[in-house]
C-alpha cells in the first residue's frame, strides 16, 4: 500500500516541479507575435507562389501587418477583392490595383521561323540558351522548350504542340511572373489586363535591324517605326530597333495594329475586323 | 610504367581513325569570315575598314583590354565589310569579312621550311612577341597566351608543362603535330621556358601514340636533356589541365585556383608549335591543324586550316557532307560543341571537324536514377554528379555551391557512364555558370 501512495506523491511533485520549470522557462523565451497574422493569413489564398515577392503567404501577412501602408504590397493571386479584405481587417486603406496577365511576346510559330538546326538535348529551355542562341535563324524568340509551363504553378500557361509557344490560360492566370523568371530569353511580360481585357502587345523582342530580324521570322518586329509615328497617344516608343507599347498610354485605338507591315503588334480580345490571313502572308507565299 | 590522375576518369574507344593521315594544306577560300572574338576575354577592335587591301599576316584588330589578343590577317584581299555575323552556336560576333585575291604574304615572314633553333629573344622580349602575334592556348579554352606566361606578382612558375595528352577520341591535330614537327614544338617549349625563366619541362603524352613519344624521346634526349617526356596512361580526361598537373608533379590545383598557384604554367601542343613560328618565324597565328574526321567518312583528313574558313567550305573541300551525317562537332566528342550553323567560320582554337551518324549521336530515353554511382567513381573532380543533378533541377544553388559545382570540369564523364541516361552534364553546367556567377558578383575581401 505504501510503495502505491509513495510512487503517486512522488510522480505528482515530480510532475509540479517540471510544470513549473516549463511554465518559467516558456515565459523567460515567450515570442510575442501579433495575433492579427494569423488572420491576415486566413484572408490569403495560400498559394505560397511567391508572386508578391515574399518567401510565402505567411512572409506575406507578416509584412502585411508590419507594413504601415498597404499600397506596396500586392498579391497577384487573390487579386484586388483580396486585398480590399486584408485591409479591411487591419482597418486601412488600400488602392485598387490594376489586374495584370502574362504575356507571351513572340510569335515565332513553326511556319513564321522556320527552325535552321536540330536541338536534340535535354529539353529544358535553360539548358538550351546556356548551350546556344537557339535552333531557329532568331536569337532572341521562344526556344519552344516549356519551362514557363513547367514553372506555372496554376496550370495557366501551355505548350502548344502546333505552334511550339506558349498560350496563356486567361482565367487561370494570376500574374504571379513565375513564368518570366523561368524564361531564359525574357519573352514572357505582365501586362495590364486592359479595359474588357482587351489588350494590344507587339509579339517580338527581336532586336535585330529589320533585315536580319525579317529573314529569321516573318512576323518579327522590323523597327520601321511606322507605329510610333501614327501613334496619337505617344504610347510607342522604338529601341534597339523594336518597339514597345506602354501599357499605361494605350488607349486601344489599334491603329498601330492596322499600320504594322509585318502584323507583329497583337490585339487580344477584341471583336474580329479582319481576316488574319489577309495581312500577313505566311512563308510559303514568297 | 604510365603516370595517372587519382581519381576517376573513363576509357572511351579512342576511334584515332585519322592518325595516318599526314597534314594538307587547305586550298585557298574565297572569302574568309575573321572573328573578332577568337579568344577568351574582352573581343579585339578592328583596325581595318570596307576597301582596305590587306596582305597575309597582316594586324587587322588590336587586343583592348588585359585579356585579349591582337587578330591578323589569314589570307590576302581586300576588306569587303567589317559586320556582326553569327558564330557556331548562333551568338552575333563582329567579323572581318575578306575577298580574298591571290596569296600575298608579309614580307617579313618566313617562309622557309628550315628549323631555327637559336633563341634570340630575351624573357620579356619574347611575352612581347607573342602577345604581338596574337598566340592563345590552343587546347580549347583560348586564353591568350602572354597573360599566361607573365605569372601575376608574388607568384612564380616551378614547371612548364606542355600538353600533348590530345585524350579526346577521333581527334589527332596534336598528334599530327607531334609526328612532323617534333623539334619546333621543343624549341617552342625552350622559348617558353626562357619566357617563364623555369629550369624543368616536362612533355605528357598519351602513351597511345608510342611513334610520338619515341620521336620526342629520341630528339630531346640528344638536344634538349632539360625537357622530359612523360607517357601518360591512356584514360579520360587526362589531357584536362588538372589532371595533367595531378599526373605529373603530384600537385593539386586548389578549388577555383590556376595552375599558377601550385607553380605550373600548361601549355598545349599546338601553342608550342604556334609560339616557335611566332618567334622564330616571325609568324602571327593565323592558322591551325584542323582534324576533320568521322566513322561516316571515307576519307579522314588532318589540314592545316586558315581561321575564317566557314565550315561549309569545310564541307566542300572534303567532297560534301556524307550522306548519313546528321551533326558536326567543333572539337571532340567529349567536350566539342555541335555547329549550329554552316555559315560559321573557323577560329584560332578550332582543332577538329568531328562528322557523327545520328546511330552515334542519339540519346538514350532518361530513366530514374539507380543509385549505382558509377558518375561518382567516373568523375575525375570528386563531385557527386547524381547530387548536384538533383539539385540542380530544385534550383537549390546554395546547396550546389556546397558541393562544389563550380569545380565541374564539364568532361562529360558522368554522362558517358550514367546507364540511365540521366543528362547529368546539361544540368551540372546550367547551375554551374549559375553558381560561378553568384561567386564571382560577391565583393571580394
């Protein structure tokens, strides 16, 4: 009966005794986090793609909750009503942001740049760009090889199979520019999404005097700079005999699209004008 | 018996299918493409311009920084256009392009076939001479040859080395060069040794090529007891600089150091050959053994090529492309790069044509790795090829810098073992330039 009392006693001031030590030793190294992380969190989408420039979402509430103005942080995933609710629960303001899209600016399809080698390597495009300028006549376009698909954690951007470019999924992108940093070549760019997500782009980022860019792909931007000069909003500017269209200018007039010679300069989205075919003849139409 | 490296290394079939034939001259082009970027380092600036009349030999572009090397003329003609024009992997390189008219060399060349053994020159005289004509290492890398010569301060050379290992298969450029013209290359590694103000040389040659070895033996032994020869067992990649160093003097090039820092200067074959015409002839370098070769052949070639000459022409001269070739490599099978262009012309440190059948070059399908380690034993760095290919695809660049990635040699011997195809190489060299980038931007202490 003894040993039966003896051993409870002694296990329960045992058990006091270390509760104790446990409660001031919590207390001595007691980390203070602001409870309101936690509920910033919640607000987020937890896609942890690291689109707002963060290591996570939760790096993201962290700097949410430090930050004493929301309007430099962002995060493209959850969008503005995201955000609208993260101010919300901090009881700030934040301004509504532009939605932004991926977009592909190279249009070197198999029939627009015909390909002058065989790459018959790792498929990676990294690989690729480390190794050589590219298996086409252009050094500049998409090496076809898909590590924007690869890196695309929303299943937004594709590989066509026919056309070897990638196609951006408009619904499912979030703009999280995983996409263009996996691009060796830096053909990939967040646009604005534009006014009824209509949007206008030139489709190439060759840099080559117009020759040159012309006989590598028949949809290349040549820089002949017709599209700057009709241009009545000072949206376009050339260099390094490209173009460039500032998607804060823009106000959608398509003019430029209609002056291109080479129909490099793309619309998207907007309610069919012309036949495509009509303007841009395809190679094997010499 | 042969001296090795320790670790690693493979036994590929040597395939020197070329070795019998003797050194052609190419014939004469008809518009010779000049590459302003012919070496390692900063590209030389054009010292031409449209029309000028140009002979052989002649300077047509000045080195522009500490790294860079002087380009002469190869052939005689006039200047038709000074362009950017791609280079073998695509890249646009400033050109020189030439129409060539007739041969016209510098008169001050010599052109005479007799053998000039007595050095003039003193050490600085001949660094001088050398970096006026424009000489680069030509065993691949293309670093100019003055730079190497001239040690930075507080360092000095203990040996010369000269590289005569040429371990790649199908290649025998070097070996050529061996065979013919074995007391100009010793001269030439007696005014490297006078440049360098070294005692000792020592020659490694693969002992697959015993007619070399012997001929050098025989000629050394009688006029020049201060250059050994070493027979060097024939293995994979003992032509690699460390290797060599390792093989010979038993020294260990530190990581991401140069040969310099364990007292060795490595000089290939072919810039011996170079810098003895250069000195003694008075010859810039414009010219190079080029073996072109291939099992889809029926005629192997050893030339001795002027730069500029585009590999179409290449292709002509041996009487077209063979039917079943489906790529050509600049260099060897191991360590070459695959021409991607045929308009690409010819540079100082090209040293072969390699033809392959698409038998030779396919890829196997990319299976799951099997844990067997055979890169692990092939590699001759000591690196865990395996590791640093999985980490490599997780992007996990710290960890690759742990495990020394930027010691990668890029021989390929991993691949060549790996049963499951794994692209073991494209993987390690993407995150090892990644690597080499990262150290090299960090504020140096």
């Amino acid at each position: 009966m003894n040993t039966i009392i003896f051993t409870i006693v002694s296990l329960s001031v045992l058990g006091l005794v270390l509760s104790l030590i446990l409660y001031l030793v919590s207390q001595k190294f007691k980390v203070v986090e602001d409870p309101r992380i936690d509920g910033v969190q919640e607000l987020l989408p937890a896609a942890n793609c690291g689109g707002c420039g963060y290591a996570g979402c939760r790096a993201f509430a962290e700097a949410c909750v430090k930050a004493e103005d929301l309007d430099k942080m962002y995060c493209p995933v959850g969008g503005n009503s995201v955000m609208q609710n993260v101010a919300g629960y901090l009881g700030v303001k934040v301004a509504e942001k532009t939605p932004q899209i991926a977009v592909v600016r190279c249009n070197g399809t198999c029939d627009n740049r015909p390909k002058t080698s065989n790459y018959d390597g790792y498929s990676s495009c990294a690989v690729m760009a480390n190794l050589f300028a590219g298996d086409t006549d252009c050094r500049y376009g998409c090496l076809s090889q898909g590590d924007c698909e690869l890196s695309c954690k929303f299943d937004a951007i594709k590989m066509d199979p026919l056309t070897g470019l990638p196609e951006v999924d408009e619904e499912k992108c979030t703009a999280c520019g995983a996409c263009v940093k996996a691009c060796p070549k830096m053909i990939i760019e967040l646009r604005n999404k534009g006014l009824k997500n209509r949007r206008i782009f030139v489709s190439c980022i060759n840099k080559d005097k117009g020759g040159v860019a012309k006989k590598a792909c028949v949809v290349a931007c040549i820089g002949c700079t017709k599209c700057q000069k009709i241009c009545p909003y000072d949206a376009i500017t050339m260099s390094n005999n490209l173009a460039y269209i500032d998607y804060n200018k823009c106000k959608l007039c398509r003019k430029c699209v209609i002056e291109c010679p080479t129909r490099a300069i793309w619309e998207v989205n907007f309610p069919v004008r012309l036949p495509r075919v009509e303007k841009a003849p395809i190679i094997d139409q010499k | 018996m042969s001296k090795t490296f320790s670790l690693g290394g493979i036994h590929p079939h040597d395939n020197k299918i070329s070795a019998a034939a003797s050194i052609e001259n190419f014939p004469l082009v008809d518009t010779a493409y000049i590459s302003m970027s012919q070496h390692l380092g900063a590209p030389a600036e054009p010292v031409v311009a449209k029309g000028d009349i140009v002979k052989v030999g002649q300077l047509i572009a000045k080195s522009s920084g500490f790294i860079s090397a002087n380009i002469h003329s190869s052939v005689s003609g006039v200047v038709s256009s000074v362009e950017l024009l791609p280079d073998l992997s695509g890249t646009m390189v400033q050109h020189v392009v030439i129409k060539v008219d007739g041969d016209v060399w510098m008169e001050n060349i010599d052109r005479s076939e007799e053998i000039v053994g007595e050095i003039k020159l003193s050490g600085p005289e001949i660094i001088a001479k050398i970096a006026e004509c424009g000489i680069v290492g030509l065993g691949g890398a293309a670093f100019p040859t003055n730079i190497k010569l001239s040690p930075p301060p507080g360092k000095k050379a203990e040996y010369l080395i000269i590289n005569g290992a040429e371990c790649e298969p199908y290649l025998t450029s070097d070996y050529r060069i061996m065979v013919e013209s074995p007391e100009q290359i010793l001269i030439g590694t007696k005014i490297m040794m006078r440049a360098l103000n070294v005692k000792n040389a020592y020659f490694g040659v693969e002992d697959n090529k015993p007619k070399a070895i012997k001929l050098l033996k025989k000629i050394a032994g009688k006029n020049y007891p201060e250059i050994k020869i070493v027979p060097l067992t024939k293995r994979y990649p003992q032509g690699g600089e460390k290797q060599m160093i390792e093989a010979i003097t038993g020294r260990q090039v530190p990581s991401m150091g140069l040969p310099i820092d364990v007292g060795v200067v490595v000089q290939n074959v072919g810039t011996a050959l170079a810098v003895y015409e250069a000195v003694q002839k008075n010859k810039p370098l414009f010219d190079g053994i080029v073996t072109i070769t291939g099992n889809c052949m029926t005629e192997q070639r050893n030339f001795r090529l002027r730069v500029g000459t585009t590999f179409d022409t290449m292709m002509y001269a041996i009487g077209g492309l063979p039917k079943d070739a489906v790529k050509l490599i600049s260099g060897g099978p191991m360590m070459g790069k695959a021409v991607c262009r045929m308009d690409a012309a010819s540079v100082k440190s090209t040293s072969a044509l390699l033809l392959l059948t698409e038998a030779e070059t396919k890829r196997g399908v990319e299976s799951n790795c099997i844990r067997c380690a055979k890169c692990v034993d092939a590699c001759p760095m000591g690196l865990e090829p395996y590791l640093l290919n999985r980490l490599s695809r997780a992007d996990r660049i710290e960890d690759l810098e742990e495990h020394m990635v930027h010691d990668c040699i890029e021989c390929g011997c991993c691949l060549y073992t790996c049963p499951s195809n794994i692209p073991l190489l494209d993987t390690i060299r993407l995150s090892k330039a990644q690597v080499i980038k990262i150290i090299r931007s960090r504020p140096k202490k």
